[in-house]
C-alpha cells in the first residue's frame, strides 16, 4: 500500500499543520484529520498488533467499528489505551503509540504465536490447561490459575495507566421534546422537520463533524452548509462529538459528550467528559449503517479495508489511500468509491461478486478507467505486513475457484451493510433478519421510537432525506403538532439485488480468514465450535469470544452467524442475534462517576456544631455520612490515652458530646399518642407531659428496626428521636404507615433533624453544668429534672432549648437540644461549665467504651436480624397492647431461647485483648460458624481490661462455667474469654439516677 | 430510568423514588391471626404484567403513591396518592 495525502480536495484545513508523535516520531497532520487519516497520509501501515496471535494490523475502516488501528493516546496519568484511531480527532502534540507488541509494532517479537496459531483455536486454553494432569493433579484450579496469568500476559491489548485520572468528569441533564441520534442525511432532515413543527430538538452526533455520509460524498458540501444552517435557524440543539450511547426507559437516553479529547491544551475549568442523562418525548434514530467485510485468506493484512473507509480517506480527508486497487464487492455501493478512487488517480479493478451486471449499473462507470469483472471476488491476500497482491475467486456453480492473481496494494471489500440496530435494540425491539438486504432491520417496538435512513435499511441518499423527513414529521405529530405526513417512495432498498456473500473459499484450499479480527476469531474457529457441539450463536459467542471485543461485534456478528447457520444447514433467521446491550462504544468509568470521587465520593454531612469541635482538637471519623468528633487528644496523648482519659472523666465528673447526628422526628396531631402506642413495643398511652421514654420499634416481620426516645412536649406533640444509622429509614416508615395504613389517623411527622443540634452532657457533674447554663437553674434540679424527665429552658446566653434527663452512658446525664444555628453558642457555654469542673469533650471512641461497658445496643448490633429478646429487652415487649411486629414476632422460631443473644465478654487472662468481628466458639471444638460473634470491644477503665459485647447461642446463663474461645483466624491467636451479663458496668442502675 | 408522574410534582426521574413493596396488600389488624400475618407480610405472587406498587416520591413531596405498572414494559398505567384522604382532595381539586 502506498498512501499519500492528496494536493486538494477533502475538508481538511491545509494551511493548519499539526505536529503529533507516532511511536515515538514526530510526524504531520492537519486540522479536521482523524488519528488515522493523518497516519494513512503519512503511510504508516501497521498500527497494531492482534489480540492472540499478534498480526500485524492496519486501518480497516474509517468508524466506530474500527479493529486494526486501536492504538494508546497520551502519556503518564492521561494514557487512554484502546482508542480507536479512526474517531480520534487530530490535534497538535498528539502523542499515540502502538500497542500489544515489543519493542514495536512493526517488528514484534510477540509474533512468534501465529506460528503456533493452529494450537490457539478456540477454546485452547481450557482444554489444555483445564482439568488435565500434569496441570491440575488434585490441585482444583489453582495451576490453571497460575497459567492463565502467563497467557493473559501475551494475549491482550493496551495498558491503562496505574496513576489517577486527573481530570474532570461531569453529569448533566437535560430535556426535549425530540432527540435525534445521527446527523446525517436522513437525520439532519429528521430534526429540521421537526424543529420547523415548533418542537424542541436535540440532534446528537458521535463524529465531529455533523453530515454522516454528505461528509464522504465527491461534492462541494454546499446541500450539507445549507441544512446546518437552516438548523441553526429552526433552533435545533446539536450536540457533535457526543455519543448516545444507550436508550433507556419513557424515553431516556444516556450521552457521552467528549468535551476536551480533541484538544492540545484544554483550560482547567473544562471536564474532559461530559455524561448527559436526557430525556426526551419521541426518538428518531438514523443511526446509519456499517459497511460489513468479507471473509477471505488473510482478510486482516494492513491495506485491507472496507469500500466506503477508502472513499471517506479520500472525499474527506484528502487521502488516496493505494495506487492499484481491487475492490471487491457484492452491492452496488462498491461503485461509486469505483469511480471517485479512479478519478483521483488510482488503477482500480472491482471484483463484483454477481455474475449478472444489470447495464444500468455497469454504465455508472462510464467514463471511468475503472476495469470491473463480475462473478468474482477476492480469495487470498498475498504479502505478510501489507498487501502485495490478490489471488482472486472465479464463480464456480454455488461455489468459488482458483482465479488469477492481482497486482495490487490496496484491497477494498464490501459484504453489504448492517444498519446500526442497537439502539432499538436496547429498547427490546429484537432485530429482524432481511434476506434481501442480507442484514438485520430494527425489530417492532410500541416505544415512541422512529428509525430513519440507512438504520433501517434505506440505502440512497436522497431516500434517507426522505426518509428522515417522514421521521420528523411522524413524531411532530405524535407530540400533537399538525405535520402533513410524508410517506416513502420508490424502493427502500437496492436499486440491483444484492447478492448473499459472506466467505470465499475454494476447494483444498487452507485460509486463515478472520470473522472477528479484534478477538482474533477465525473462520475455522466457528467451524470448530459448531463440530464442538455449540449449535447457538450464543453458545458460539461464548466458546470463541466472537464479538465480545470492545467493537462488540459491530465487525464480525452478522458474518459469524452466516457462518453458524451455514454449518447448521438452517437460514440466518432461524440462527438468530445476540441482543445488543449499552453501551454503543465504550464509556469511561471516569464519565460514570462524574464529580463522586475522592472526597465527593459520596455526601458528607456536618453537624453544626463541626468548626466548634475541630477548633477544639478534634479528630474526626465518620459515621455513616456524618462526620462525628472520634476522641479529642490532648497534646502527646495516643488515640488510646485520648479515650481512656474520656471515658474516665464522663465516670467520674462531666463530659460533652456532640449527638446532633441522631435522627429527630416531630410527631405532632390528636391521635399522635395513638399512632406511637401502636409503633412502640413499651406502652406510650400514658406518657405524661414532660416526660421522655426509650422505646423499641420493630418491623412487621417482629425484628427490632430501631430504638430511641421520644419526649413528650404537649398534649399532642411528641419529639422523636432515633439512631443516627436509621434515621432515615425510620422517617419513610411512619409516613408509610400513615399514608398506606392508617390514614383515620391525624397525625404529621416532620423530619427536625436539621433543625436541631444536640450535645450529650453526662456524668455525675453534669447537672452542675446545666444548672450554671441555664436562666433559671431550678428548672434543672432533680425535682424539675427528674430521670428521664423534659423541659424547654433557656440558656444564659438567651438560646432557647430543650432538656431530656436521659443516659446512653449509664451515668446521671442529660441531652441538650438547640435549633441548630446556636450549636457554637450552646457549645461555649457548656464548655466554659464543663471546664472549670474538670470536665472533657468526648468522641465516638468514648461513646463506645461507656456504652460497651453498660451493655447498650446500636445499630451495630440492630442489624435487623435481632428480636427484642436477642437484644435483651424482651422486658420493653408490652402484652397489654397491640402494636407493630407483636404477631410475628411471637413466631415459635423467634422465640426458641437458644437463640443468639447479648451478652458481655471478658478476656480470661485479664491481660489479653480480642478484636470485633470474631466468632465464638466452644473452645473445644473452634471451627465452623461457632456458637456466636462479636460486636464491639474497648478497653475499659472501670474494669483495667479489655471488653466486648456481642451474642452467643443461648446468652450467658447458657454459658456460666463453660470455656469459650475466641476464633480469629486471620488476624491473630485464640483467645480464651468469659461469657458475662451485658450489664457490665452498674447492672442495678443506681447511677443514672444520681 | 424510568419516569413516574407523580400527580403533586409531575413527571420525575425515578431515582427521586424509592420502591415501596406490593400495592394490593391490606395489612391485617395488629391482633389478627398469626396466619393473616404471614400471609401479608411474606406472600408475594410474581406478577408478569400490571402490578399495583407503592413507591414514595422521597426526594420530592413525599407523599407514597399506588402506581400501577407492567412489570414487562414499566409502562406505568396509573398514579394516585396512597393516603385515601389525599387521593380525594386531588381528585376534587383536578
């Protein structure tokens, strides 16, 4: 093959030069080339190397559906390997290199397996290195584990790069009243006449350039100019270098807009992807069509490409790709790229496969120096890095004979057109097989889904135009705009039948014939696994690999299944497809995460009082969303030391903690006592006014869902509280009650837990505290504020607040509410309290060894598989009422009393630590699932040891004087513990009480 | 991504929604039978075609709705409001 760029002609910008590295040499392009186009004007002929038995490769199309020239773009972080030369847009500083093969592409050492191809045919790999001594001698998988990774290491294509992306990916939505997918002829006409029907348009096109096939044709683009700007006038939104690359559901599609892949120097504000979510009320889909190969000997050499790549090189891009050209064909659309590569230069001869040429075709070559010979066809490329020459096939009967052989350096190859069906496919719409166009055509769909153009099957230009008029008009109708209806004329498909022609083969003669170059799938490979019992394409797909490439068959489905049903005997139609699944091309997962990475991985939420805790010293962790202060160190101190001091000072005088992450419900109406009687397991009817209680909730199924307290205000105003994990849940559950089942019941819950901030102040100082914060201190005194008493004060500094004398440490406290812009007031104050008493800020380390030590649960151990006896608080159970989960909760399985339960653990040998998530087993017999698990540890300072509250079979009277193991296998030794009553810290409760 | 309009905020994404369980189920009186509970709380038919569903429109209104749906097509037959009450004040008001 001998490319080079041509003096004129093409829409490239000639006086604007780009420099760009291939392998590692600086070469020139120019602007409006295409990766491809700009290496094929400098006639680089190899540009990869194949999958399994590394063939040297070149362009074999001008699209998305390229196999040969997949190269890797950029350096360092930004290397993105896999692209597709012919979409690459050009730009200056390019740097691309060749990929799968050492030390190059050219010369590569890899090459030395397609001495061996005949050992690699599908399902090589399993068959050897599978089940067979000496590889697997009772070893399971695990050698052919060890091989495949060697094997892996051969096969394979380019490398992504180790580093982080560094650059930015966006979401965005967006809605219309039409989208249009492809701006070519039939689709341009689709959105202008929509447009002109007042409606919004979207119209989207994956190349950079708008006009699909206007842009390949032999014409001044002066019909293209005129549509663009009638579209730009008719205010159509279009959207170039963006892929819709998924339909979805009611109308939704998935984009992916590359915003700044085509650029030298993108400005930092820009994302390099942009993923549109669009929804629109009608779809137009002029999607087009792929030109398809045939299969033949060595079909894959560079300078084997399709018909229509070579006229797009050569109308577009200003590029004659070859000197003396075959082109074989078995349609009509052969001719026309006949005539253009003749008439820029080029000796061709057609090859065209029927051996009757109706008069009316073979005169569109007059005046032409195009030679055409019908009744053949292309059998074997001659050459072994490029093209040489071309023996060709004579039609023989049904079959094909030894021909001639062509000088050439150049073959071009058309097998017909398959319509870009998968979008309608991923809509459900099966495609149909049309044995007159020999492709598939977009299946029914009741989806307001239109095809238009050569997307279903409509070949001519001008029959897309009209074919995208009736398009845009159908579905400005369907939106109720009243559009004279345009309906198809004259033939839709080939003006000269096309005659079936899918793999030349002549008797006695051993090819190596490529069906899916990408995977390295051969003729022979799908012969095999039809001989290997795999009678469905599917089947076929998954033994080969055929179509699994990152082309997703758009090269070889169609040809693999011709040859599938031939070996079956059957019709194409009855082998079937496979279905086409999103995405069109590939996505970046960069494009699919968008702005949710590194911190903004996911929401984080803050409480209002977080500047007043990190001013403080804290360290923080998080919580669920939340972050949550984890232990306040003062300087020098070890987290351990931090916490250990914490839980030590809460003991014996005061300390604060910031509990504004717990979910707060106001449940307010009449029947508001009625409604918490009924969700609560503990009766609610007589909670008095100005009393908090601690109730269990439990699911329908009589699992506990969620515990905390609720304060009744008023005679028919409750505040809620609930865990910081369940907060949300427990909010969609009561509206779901009221909404779905009790809707007699006047009650409205409102989510407050914005809008209050929350601080915990515990331990037996901790009314001293209150009573130097508040206004008016008799109001915190032990008769005002009894246990689990509530009262609305004020605080000294004017806030207005809400007091509960309630304790989740098990010492005398109380937990101080605020509306939430006055946490850092709240916080000053009862620091300045706090302080002079030698008080303490504590964290969630704290919060865990206080409540550890006193056996109280969280959502840790509420993991919904625990009934309110597991818990321990089958006490809280009323049997004087009715309410949610009391029926299934008594199921005799729920109840059996060997039953996992909560229980304390100590370590025997006081000096020994254990760790949370660890099983407990008998310790005469450590395996299997144990008898129970752990969930939480700490070190504990009242006790001077290590301590852990979990559940284990039958809970601690099942286990009094019985030796228990604790089994972690992974981390480290056994060890030998004590089953104890969760209730380690104050089991009688006498200090809360003060 | 299907779309579900909501009759208080109009046709919304369905990632504002969450799943909410079997439409057509009458939960029990809290003293029925064990039985009645078993049934309503554990049997489900796999329904091929219209399935009557709650969802709650949770990053909207919140309201929950009974939405009618194809589990084949998700075409989406019907909206209302779930809470009956609710339901009659829109009914009224359209």
């Amino acid at each position: 093959m001998t490319a080079r760029r041509l003096d004129k002609g093409g829409r490239i910008d000639r006086s604007h030069s780009l420099k760009f590295s291939w392998d590692g040499r600086k070469i020139r392009g120019h602007a409006g080339d295409t990766l491809a186009s700009a290496l094929l004007a400098n006639n680089e002929q190899i540009l990869g190397r194949s999958f399994k038995y590394h063939r040297p490769r070149g362009i074999m199309s001008a699209g998305v559906e390229e196999s040969g020239a997949i190269v890797t773009v950029g350096e360092g972080a930004r290397r993105d390997a896999n692209v597709k030369a012919t979409t690459q847009e050009l730009f200056d500083g390019l740097v691309a290199t060749g990929q799968n093969a050492w030390p190059n592409v050219r010369h590569d050492a890899g090459a030395v397996s397609n001495l061996f191809s005949r050992f690699l045919v599908a399902g090589f790999y399993y068959k050897t290195f599978m089940g067979l001594p000496p590889f697997e001698w009772g070893e399971g998988t695990g050698w052919w584990m060890r091989y495949e990774k060697i094997i892996r290491r051969a096969a394979g294509m380019g490398t992504a790069s180790r580093e982080p992306d560094p650059d930015n990916y966006e979401h965005a939505h967006a809605f219309c009243d039409v989208l249009v997918v492809g701006a070519g002829p039939a689709g341009l006409n689709a959105a202008l006449t929509a447009a002109r029907a007042g409606l919004d348009v979207v119209l989207v096109e994956q190349d950079f350039e708008a006009g699909g096939d206007y842009l390949n044709q032999a014409s001044d683009g002066s019909r293209l100019s005129e549509l663009l700007s009638d579209l730009e006038t008719a205010g159509v939104r279009l959207m170039t270098r963006t892929t819709a690359f998924g339909l979805y559901d009611h109308g939704t599609a998935g984009l992916l807009e590359r915003v700044t892949n085509h650029l030298a120097n993108p400005s930092q504000h820009m994302p390099r992807q942009r993923f549109w979510t669009l929804r629109a009320k009608q779809t137009i889909l002029a999607t087009g069509a792929l030109e398809r190969h045939v299969v033949f000997g060595n079909n894959d050499r560079p300078g084997v490409m399709t018909a229509a790549a070579a006229r797009t090189y050569l109308n577009r891009f200003g590029v004659l790709p070859g000197e003396k050209i075959v082109i074989s064909t078995n349609n009509d659309s052969a001719y026309i790229v006949a005539v253009d590569l003749a008439g820029s230069g080029a000796a061709v001869h057609l090859l065209d496969a029927r051996s009757d040429i109706h008069a009316d075709l073979a005169a569109t070559l007059k005046g032409s120096d195009v030679h055409l010979t019908s009744g053949a066809a292309a059998l074997n490329v001659r050459g072994n890095k490029g093209v040489s020459g071309l023996e060709t096939a004579l039609s023989s009967g049904m079959g094909w004979r030894q021909g001639g052989i062509e000088d050439c350096d150049l073959v071009l190859v058309s097998g017909g057109w398959s319509p870009v069906v998968n979008l309608a496919s991923h809509r459900g719409a099966k495609p149909v097989w049309d044995g007159n166009n020999c492709c598939f055509l977009p299946g029914q769909t009741s989806e307001p889904v239109h095809m238009a153009g050569a997307a279903a099957g409509i070949w001519q230009t001008t029959a897309c135009e009209v074919s995208g008029k009736a398009a845009g008009a159908a579905a400005a109708n369907a939106l109720g705009k009243s559009v004279a209806t345009i309906s198809m004329s004259g033939s839709a498909g080939w003006a000269h039948p096309i005659s079936a022609l899918y793999e030349v083969t002549v008797p006695g003669k051993k090819l190596k014939s490529f069906v899916d170059p990408q995977h390295d799938v051969t003729a022979d490979d799908v012969r095999l696994a039809h001989r290997e019992g795999m009678v469905s394409v599917e089947h076929l797909k998954r033994y080969t690999t055929l179509g699994m490439a990152t082309d997703q068959g758009k090269m070889g489905n169609v040809i693999g299944m011709a040859l599938m049903a031939d070996a079956l005997g059957k019709d194409i139609s009855e082998v079937g497809t496979t279905t086409f699944r999103p995405p069109y091309t590939p996505v970046s997962l960069g494009a699919l995460t968008g702005r949710n990475s590194g911190e903004h991985f996911r929401a984080l939420r803050r409480t209002p009082m977080d500047r007043w805790n990190r001013d403080h010293e804290a360290t923080m962790t998080d919580a669920g969303l939340w972050h949550r202060p984890w232990y306040f160190a003062r300087p020098g101190e070890t987290i351990k030391e931090a916490y250990i001091r914490e839980t030590t000072t809460v003991r014996n005088s005061v300390g604060l903690c910031d509990v504004t992450s717990l979910g707060k419900i106001a449940v307010q109406g009449p029947d508001a006592t009625e409604f918490l009687n009924r969700i609560y397991t503990n009766p609610f009817a007589k909670l008095a006014i100005g009393k908090a209680r601690y109730g269990i909730m439990l699911r329908d199924d009589g699992m506990v869902m969620d515990d905390g307290t609720t304060w009744r205000l008023s005679e028919t105003n409750y505040f809620m509280t609930t865990t910081t994990a369940h907060a949300a849940k427990v909010m969609v559950w009561l509206e779901e009650l009221l909404h779905l089942r009790w809707p007699d019941l006047k009650v409205h819950v409102t989510s407050v837990s914005e809008q209050w901030a929350g601080c915990a102040v515990a331990g037996p100082k901790s009314r001293d505290v209150l009573a130097a914060c508040v206004e008016d201190a008799d109001l915190v005194s032990n008769d005002s504020l009894p246990f689990m008493g509530v009262v609305e004060a004020r605080l000294k500094n004017g806030v207005p607040c809400r007091i509960a004398r309630i304790s989740f440490s098990g010492e005398m406290a109380s937990e101080v509410y605020v509306p939430s812009d006055y946490a850092p007031a709240m916080m000053d104050l009862l620091w300045k309290a706090a302080e002079v008493l030698d008080g303490c800020l504590y964290g969630m380390e704290a919060l865990g060894a206080l409540r550890i030590e006193k056996g109280h649960v969280t959502g840790v151990e509420l993991d919904g598989r625990v009934t309110i006896e597991d818990a321990g608080l089958g006490k809280m159970a009323s049997n004087k009422k009715d309410y949610i989960g009391n029926v299934l909760r008594q199921r005799p399985d729920m109840m059996r009393e060997d039953r996992a339960r909560l229980v304390g653990i100590f370590p025997k040998d006081r000096s020994q630590t254990f760790n949370a998530g660890t099983i407990l087993c008998k310790s005469d017999e450590v395996s299997g699932h144990g008898e129970g698990w752990i969930t939480g540890v700490t070190y504990s300072p009242t006790f001077g040891h290590w301590i852990g509250i979990g559940f284990i079979n039958g809970g601690h009277n099942a286990w009094q004087d019985k030796s228990v193991t604790v089994a972690d296998p992974v981390r480290r030794e056994n060890v030998d513990v004590e089953i104890v009553s969760p209730h380690m810290y104050d089991p009688d409760g006498g200090r809360h009480l003060g | 991504m299907i779309r579900i309009p909501c009759p208080y905020c109009g046709e919304r994404d369905h990632s504002e929604f969450t799943y909410g369980g079997d439409g057509s189920i009458t939960y029990p009186a809290l003293d029925a039978p064990m039985a009645d509970w078993l049934e309503a709380v554990f049997e489900r038919e796999n329904v091929r075609g219209l399935q009557l569903e709650t969802w709650h429109h949770v990053m909207g209104c919140r309201m929950w709705l009974l939405v009618e749906r194809d589990t084949m097509t998700h075409e989406i037959h019907s909206v209302r409001a779930a809470h009956t009450g609710l339901a009659a004040v829109l009914e009224e008001k359209s």
